[in-house]
C-alpha cells in the first residue's frame, strides 16, 4: 500500500506529516511523492486564512477527481477549526482534526477494508494532553524540525489558531531527549524546536523552552540549536542569558512583530509595545554577537490609517530586520477582526505590501553586507544549478560557494567576500 501526504501551512504541520510518515511505515505503508499514483492521500490541512481553506477544498476536489478509487483523508486545522464546514466536503473519505492525529492509521485501515466514511471531530479541552509524535527522519538531510509545543492562549483578534490548536500543552523532556538523540545517530547536524506559541513551551510541565534549548544542546552530535518563531514579551533577560552560554545556539531570533504601531497592536490585541520589542532587540544584539532578527509583518489591518502605516513602517525601517515576511491582513471567519469596521481595500493594502516589503528587502541586503570579511560556519545543503553549494550560518545568513566536490551535510568555516540581494558568496577557508 501506498500513502502520500499534502502539507499545507507552517512547519508544525510538516512535522506532524513526517511523523504520521513514519506511523504508516511501521504498519507497512511506503510513503510516495504526493504527485504519484498512491492508495491513500492525506491532507494536513491550514486555516490561517481563507485563502488557506480554499487551497484545501481546490485540492481536495483535485484528487478526488483524478484518483476516484483512492482513500481520502483530510486532517489538520481546517476541520479542526470549521468542522461544520469540512463534513460537507464530500470528497473527504475521513474527516480528523487536529487531534488524536495518529488514529488516522486506524481510520485509514477500517475504510481499505469496509468502506464507508469516518467523521472524528472532537473539541479541544483544557488539560488535554500533548499528542506524543516522534520522527526518526525529516525530509531535509541536514536540518530536522521537532515539534515541541502545540497550542495558543494569546487570542491575537486577527487569529483562529487557538480554536483549531487548543490550550498549550508540551512534549516532555525525556520524549524529547529520545527523538533527538535518534535524529543524531541519523545523521541530522542541525534541530529545529518549532510550535504553535513555542515561547509558551513547558508552562504546564514546570519548565521551560530554555530547558529544551539545553537539552538539545547537550546531544552528541547535534551541532546547531535554532528556535522557530517567538512571541516577544515572553523572552526575558533570565532566557537570553542562559541560551547566551551555549555554543550550540545559533543566534537568529524569529521575533514576531505584526506592526510598529501601537495602536495598530492594540487593536490586534498584541501584548507588548513597540518600544517593548525594540528593548528586547537592543538586548539581544548586546548579547550575542552577530546576531540576527527576524520577523512578520504585517500590513493593512482593519482600521490602519496612513499615519498609523507610516508609524510601522519607521520602525521597522529603525529595527533593521535580517529577514522579514511581509504580508497584507486576510479576514478570517470566526475573529474579532473580520467584525471590525474599517477594513482597507485590497489596493491599499496592496500598495502598503509593496512599500514594507521593499523597506525590508532593503534592510536585509544591508544585513548582508555586514557579513563580509566575516569568518563563518557554514552548514551545506544543496547544490544549485551553476555548480555552487549553499548553506547557512548560524544567524540565517545563506551563503552560496563554488566548489566542485560534494558539501551537502557538512559544517565547514567559510570566509564571506560578497554580498548579493538574498545571500553571500564566500570561500572555504580551508579544503575538506
């Protein structure tokens, strides 16, 4: 039997499809490209906005339509947050939200045998547990992500998450501490700790997403430590110093910004300030050096007046951001926000898309720059088409070398000599 997997969204989705990979391959499933003829296709859904529900029924009527015999299983935030909506998607021989993801291998078996459909769509509640997942694999060769975290209390008035993911629960340490050291003796040099509100990590457990930091860090093997993005008022000074103390961070912090104005994050029910988040910067950069900032951003939400955009825009100009995703505000069914008056128009928030993302560009070109002369760790991935090796160093920065034997996989010192739009060029300091 075949299985192959459609993942929409963020990189906890991708995680969770790795990890049901893995679950199908125990019971004897192989798991093939999503573009080839299998026996069984699930989508891990998105509902982030409603362009993501569209992608979701667009590609279920797809498959369906193109493979008429095959097991359909839809999963993921869309039913999880909109389940009256999802059981009328006929097409959807399974229908399972955001929970219990792993008794899909159940339902997928029960239908291959009888037929029928499945519809297990359950409330989140509080005390839910965390559902424990685990992979050996991921589909990068040298960067794993490792979903710690799942769930959201913060109710930004623009965000449905914390009705599709529900309350904040944790992956233990000793769960945790056992998939990294499998990922280790699998080869992986670089882990990625990701989550619905991952600044929230541990709060139920008596720890804390620092706790993980070191733990990871303490991993024969695993030679990086990056965090995935960051709800900015629950890093504190405590956090910053201890990650400080381990070589194995890499210093690029994925700060979620939204907007640089403070009515604009009030209005977004934001819980910090801009002068808070621009506190929080200056420490970091005072603290690890070399240091990277990124972020999204974003534009055009209900009520943002051209004064209010110009106030973002400045500050975010201010900050100097590394990298940043710039996007316009998307309604989305069931929030505060699609019921606040004033909403823009797609023009304006097309031309405030534009002017952000090319303040940013900027920004980031200049960050580049700064990275000349420097002498940097380079983690390989890929070769590209003109014959070059690219990779990243700590901080983010990609970095593109010419070299004629394979890198892929391998951590080597490269000295920065240039600088493009969107990475560095650079040169082995010494030959492997």
């Amino acid at each position: 039997m075949r299985v192959a997997f459609y993942t929409l969204g963020c990189k906890v989705n991708q995680y969770e499809s790795e990890a049901l990979s893995a679950a199908f391959a125990q019971i004897g499933f192989e798991t093939v490209p999503a573009d080839q003829p299998a026996d069984v296709y699930i989508i891990n859904s998105c509902t982030v906005t409603s362009a993501s529900d569209q992608k979701t029924r667009q590609l279920l009527h797809r498959l369906r339509r193109q493979n008429p015999d095959a097991v359909i299983a839809l999963t993921g935030c869309f039913p999880q947050a909109f389940p009256e909506r999802a059981l009328q998607m006929e097409e959807a021989d399974i229908i399972r939200g955001a929970r219990d993801r792993l008794k899909l291998l159940d339902d997928v078996q029960a239908v291959l045998s009888s037929g029928g459909r499945i519809h297990a769509l359950f409330p989140h509640e509080r005390g839910e547990a965390f559902e424990s997942m685990a992979i050996g694999r991921f589909h990068e060769r040298t960067r794993a992500f490792v979903k710690i975290e799942d769930g959201c209390d913060k109710y930004c008035s623009y965000c449905i998450i914390p009705k599709a993911r529900g309350p904040i629960r944790s992956k233990p340490l000793k769960e945790l501490e056992s998939e990294l050291h499998t990922l280790s003796a699998n080869g992986y040099r670089e882990i990625v700790l990701v989550g619905i509100n991952l600044s929230s990590y541990g709060r139920e457990l008596g720890c804390g997403l620092t706790d993980a930091v070191e733990l990871a860090c303490s991993v024969p093997g695993i030679e990086r430590v990056r965090l995935g993005s960051l709800e900015p008022e629950l890093l504190s000074d405590g956090d910053l110093m201890r990650l400080a103390k381990l070589p194995k961070f890499c210093p690029q912090f994925h700060l979620s910004l939204q907007s640089g104005c403070d009515e604009t994050l009030r209005r977004m029910n934001r819980r910090y300030t801009s002068a808070e988040y621009l506190t929080l910067v200056q420490k970091i950069r005072r603290t690890f050096e070399n240091s990277a900032i990124t972020t999204d951003i974003m534009v055009g939400f209900p009520g943002e007046t051209e004064e209010e955009f110009g106030e973002s825009l400045a500050f975010v100009k201010a900050v100097g951001f590394a990298r940043a995703h710039v996007f316009a505000y998307s309604r989305r069914t069931g929030t505060r926000a699609d019921r606040m008056p004033c909403q823009l128009t797609r023009r304006e928030k097309e031309c405030r898309s534009a002017a952000m993302i090319a303040a940013t560009n900027e920004a980031r070109a200049a960050f580049l720059r700064t990275q000349t002369g420097l002498v940097e760790p380079v983690l390989f991935e890929t070769c590209t088409a003109d014959g070059c090796y690219e990779g990243y160093t700590p901080n983010y920065s990609l970095v593109r070398v010419k070299y004629d034997k394979p890198l892929s996989g391998k951590i080597f010192p490269v000295l920065i000599t240039g600088a493009e739009a969107e990475y560095c060029t650079g040169q082995l300091v010494q030959e492997p």
